[in-house]
C-alpha cells in the first residue's frame, strides 16, 4: 500500500471515529504534513481520495471541509426512474451522458438482456454525479422498434419522461435482480473507485402495459452510496 493510501485510510478513521467532526475543517495541509509525518505531496494525494470518496469537499482559501454520510434510499420495488429520485430526494445531481449507440443483440447479449438474437437496439451508458460524487453507472439497451428515436439530451434529461410523454407508451413494471458485482475497470473509472473491488448491480428488465419488453438496465451503484429499501407485508 502506498504512502498516500495509508494516509487516507488513517484520516478515514479518524473521521468516522469524529476526531474530525462533520462540518469541520480538516487542518491544513501544513498541519497534516506535521502530524503524520509525511510529505506535502502524499497529503495532497490522500485529501484527493478523501474527496474522490465523498468524506470531504474542498473550498479554495479555505481547505478541506468534513461533509456528511448520507446513504440515499433507493426503491427496490417501485419503478422509479433516476431523475425522479433526483427530486423526491432533492439530489445535487448531473447526468454525464459517455456514449450513444445503435448495436445489434448478440447471443450473449440476448442472453443477458432478454432481448432476442439480432433485435437492433439503442446502447447508453450514462454516469450519474452526485454531490460531486460519480455514484451510479446506468447502462440500458432500448428496443430500437419500440424506441425508434433517442439523442443525448433526451438520455441526459429523462428517457421515462420522453417515452411517456412523447412517445405515448405506458411503462407499466420490471424485473430486477440484485447482486454484488466484481468491479470491472470501466466501473473503476467511471464511479471513482479506485479502492473498491465490487459494486452494487441492479439489473432491470422493463416491460410495457401490453407485456412488450422495452428495456434493460444494468445499473451499478458505489456500495457506500444509496441504501436499498423495500416494503414487505404479509399477505393472510
């Protein structure tokens, strides 16, 4: 383990144990330097992963602030779009949208996905920031026949608002399967986890009021992130 990751892993702990509280400043870079004995450089490194991880936000001029953990609910049975989580959480959120394609659906692909063998379809890989935090990588395949249009504005804004509202289709539900996932190297560099070996992935097949399968999302969410609820009732 290099310097700087032991640094950051003994900040770390120092803050979650409330040696720094939340809304704090971390000393300076001076002040750190001194009191872990260690170089300027490998304490600039450590305060980058420490933001890179959501512990601190830094304010030029005036250092490195201590920020809140807050896990975001994330419902596992309603099929909530991401843009309307953005608001039912009032989220500081942006959409980065990494690439657009058409391709057609291969044997491992119709597999996967559940699409048929050489169905054309729409390929987007979407990176979701939040709070300044790369958190959730969505990657969906859209049926080109049923979703015979898409830009990246749309897919940066809503694709659930543009096929209700534009396109007339009724999303009616989904099949999702959760697992925990080795991280590939696109994950890595894409969501910022550089320390992490494994993500969350929510994989989604969605299907329209007439039972036609429109969708499938493979999305993978930073394991220290979102928090996945559900509400459970017997049934006499």
């Amino acid at each position: 383990m290099k310097k700087y990751q032991q640094l950051f892993k003994l900040i770390e702990q120092d803050i979650l144990s409330e040696k720094y509280p939340v809304g704090e400043f971390l000393p300076s870079e001076n002040e750190l330097t001194q009191i872990y004995k260690v170089s300027r450089d490998t304490v600039r490194k450590a305060l980058e992963q420490l933001q890179k991880e959501g512990l601190i936000q830094k304010f030029k001029g005036q250092g490195s602030k201590i920020v809140k953990q807050e896990h975001i609910n994330f419902p596992i049975s309603n099929l909530t779009s991401y843009q309307e989580l953005v608001l039912q959480n009032k989220l500081d959120s942006k959409t980065n949208v990494i690439s657009l394609e058409k391709i057609t659906v291969d044997k491992k692909l119709a597999k996967l996905t559940g699409f048929p063998e050489y169905r054309l379809v729409w390929r987007i890989i979407r990176q979701r920031v939040v709070d300044q935090v790369a958190s959730v990588l969505d990657i969906d395949y859209l049926d080109k026949e049923l979703v015979p249009t898409m830009t990246r504005e749309i897919a940066e804004h809503s694709i659930y608002h543009f096929i209700e509202n534009d396109l007339g289709l009724s999303i009616d539900y989904a099949k999702k399967e959760i697992t925990i996932d080795h991280a590939t190297s696109r994950d890595k560099i894409l969501l910022d986890i550089e320390r992490e070996n494994h993500v969350v992935s929510v994989k989604s097949q969605v299907y329209l009021a007439n039972g036609q399968q429109f969708q499938f999302t493979d999305s993978r969410h930073k394991l220290d992130k979102f928090r996945f609820v559900d509400f459970a009732k017997r049934h006499g």
